[in-house]
C-alpha cells in the first residue's frame, strides 16, 4: 500500500520537533510520526486544501499533492509560520515522485493482470503498451509462484517479498492474483535456457524457504517473445503448475517445456483415458498390485530398464528381480523387459494418476 511508503518516508526523516503527515482526498490521516493521529479524519475540507498552494488552519499547514482523483494527498505539518509552509512545499516534492512510482508500478501490473485474464478491448494492448512505455519485443517468461503455506511468519505480502528479488521494475512485472498466488512476468536474454529458467524458479523456491520460511512452488511457462504473447506464457505455466500437482506434487518446479508425456495425458478426456486402461489391464487393476511390486517397477524404470544395475540398487539378486518382472506378466500381459510394453505399462500408471486426481478435484 502507498500508505506504507508514505510512513516509511516521514519514519526517516529527520526530527523537526513538529508533527508531519498525511492525509487523502476524504481528510483521513494515512501516515505520521504520531501513530495516535492514523485513522483520525482532520476537520479540514480537502478541495480548499487542493484549490491552493499552502493552506493554514488550526494550528496545521497543509500543503497538496499527487495526481489523479484517486491519488490526491496532502501533507501536513504542526505550525502556522513561513517556515513550516516552506518545508510542506520541500517534503511534498519527493511525495509527489512517489505517487508517479506507484501509480506507474501498479498500472503496469494491473494492464498485466488485464492481459493474463484476457480482459482488454480489441487494439488496447498496442496503445497501453505505449502509454506505459514497456518494450514489446523482449523475451519474457512467466513464474506462476504459490505459496503452500501461510504469510505467518512474516506481516510481508508475498507481491513485497518477491520484490526483492525482482527489484527492476521496468524489466521485471509482479502480478498479484490472491494472497498465495503471483505471476512474475521476468524479462529474459535470448540466449536464457530451459535449464537456466530451472535454476532461476529453485533459486526462488530456496530463497523463500531459508529466508522467509515460505514453501513455494512455481509453474514456469512458454518463452513470449512479444507482449501479446504472454497471455501464453502464462497459461502454459497454469498447466505446468497443474501437471506438477497431478504427477509431480513432490517437486517444487514444473517447466511447461520439460513436463513431457504428462502433458499429453492431461489433456486427454477421462473417458478415454478409462477406456484405455480398462484396455491394458484386463486380467487385474493397476491399484491390485502390490506396494513392493510397483516399487521395484519404479526402480526398474529409473535405470533404463537395465535388470543388472536394478538389482544392484535394490540390493537384491538378479534372479529375484526376474522373478518379480515375470509376475507382473502374468498379472499384466505386460513384459516390461521389453521397450514397447514397458511404455504402454509407465504410460498406464501415469494415466492411472491422473484420473485419481481428476476424482479428487471433483469431489
């Protein structure tokens, strides 16, 4: 809130033994070094205070400043003499430089925010993106960062933490959605790639976990390489982010480029997808199976298929390795020794998956 950048710079300023604040268009006092007077309404009417350059009333020099209507403020300060109004006039010169900051900020990401959710009239984009002087052929990404937990530990927004870690405003665009959920539309060198974009999302989730003690995870999107085409961006790192929880809810980043054959099955109907497995397993269901069995075929998996090094890592004979491939064949049909009925056995688990979070979701 621009109240708190307010406080923030009457907080450092130096002491003038006087009391110095500020109030908005409706006379409410939004910021002063006496804490007792936020809240209080000052009995002065705000169209006198703008309809001149200093005005003098109870004891108070006020003096206005801002822009548009809802962005007018004035300053005031306890006194009466030349010199108090002298020093309204000084302080409300950086005052006004931070309304133009913020209200050009937070248009940028409210034009964004209209963008993302297709809210903008035919031929708007181009005149905004001249309005608000933001370049239109750079390469951008979007972050889709959710905070799992709760802001409990911090009385921070999450839009203000991560601004510290995207502190160039005019390359760097944060959009806040709700209270858990940011998009960061970052600005990106051509030659940035998907593993640097990776890089970039854990540094964030890791910062955030050490510092702050916010567990996040963050869909990355598709590359845009104009302003139109973030709207892309950002629906791609949804799906990344939707994916990741579907298939790889253990992971903390999900890349939209990287997410494979998950995403093919996402999108693919769920009666096909029951018809498919209904297909594959007619003798048993992929629930039937055991933990250990599905276990070892996970292992089997993540070594290429390769039965000697499997073994290994699970500490068991070859043979009893054998012996376990041999019993998924014959509840299956599936011989996962073989390239092709492995595929159709890892495309089915994960198909598996799938329509057990599309149950959860609808329920």
């Amino acid at each position: 809130m621009i109240n708190r950048l307010f406080q923030d710079m009457i907080d450092n300023m130096c002491d003038l033994h006087k009391t110095i604040g500020v109030i908005d268009n409706t006379s409410l006092v939004i910021a002063c070094n006496n804490q007792d007077e936020v809240g209080k309404t000052k009995d002065v009417r705000f169209a006198s205070i703008s309809s001149n350059d200093v005005l003098v009333s109870d004891g108070f020099t006020y003096r206005y400043f801002g822009g548009k209507s809802s962005d007018e403020f004035a300053i005031f300060i306890s006194g009466e003499d030349s010199e108090t109004a002298a020093c309204t006039s000084m302080i409300a010169v950086p005052m006004t430089q931070v309304v133009k900051d913020y209200t050009t900020k937070h248009s940028k990401s409210l034009f964004m925010k209209n963008l993302l959710f297709d809210n903008l009239l035919p031929g708007e984009t181009l005149f905004r993106i001249r309005e608000l002087k933001i370049k239109d052929n750079a390469s951008r990404v979007c972050l889709f960062i959710h905070s799992v937990s709760s802001l409990t530990m911090t009385d921070k927004s999450l839009s203000s933490l991560l601004r510290g870690l995207f502190p160039d405003e005019t390359k760097d665009i944060i959009v806040e959605l709700n209270d858990r959920d940011i998009v960061v539309i970052k600005e990106i060198s051509e030659k940035r790639d998907e593993s640097q974009l990776g890089r970039l999302a854990s540094s964030i989730v890791n910062v955030m976990s050490s510092e702050y003690c916010i567990q996040c995870v963050i869909g990355v999107g598709s590359i845009a390489h104009k302003v139109a085409d973030i709207i892309n961006s950002f629906r791609s790192a949804q799906v990344a982010m939707e994916v990741r929880n579907v298939f790889d809810s253990d992971k903390s980043v999900a890349l939209y480029n990287q997410l494979g054959i998950a995403r093919l099955i996402y999108q693919l109907p769920v009666t096909l997808c029951r018809i498919f497995l209904d297909e594959v397993f007619k003798k048993c269901t992929v629930d039937s199976i055991d933990n250990d069995l599905m276990f070892t075929v996970g292992k089997f998996f993540e070594n290429s298929l390769n039965i000697s090094e499997t073994a290994r890592k699970l500490f068991v004979h070859r043979n009893t390795l054998v012996y376990r491939i041999e019993k998924i064949k014959k509840l299956t049909g599936l011989d996962l020794r073989n390239f092709e009925d492995a595929i159709v056995f890892k495309v089915s688990l994960m198909v598996n998956k799938y329509l057990k979070g599309s149950a959860m979701r609808n329920e």
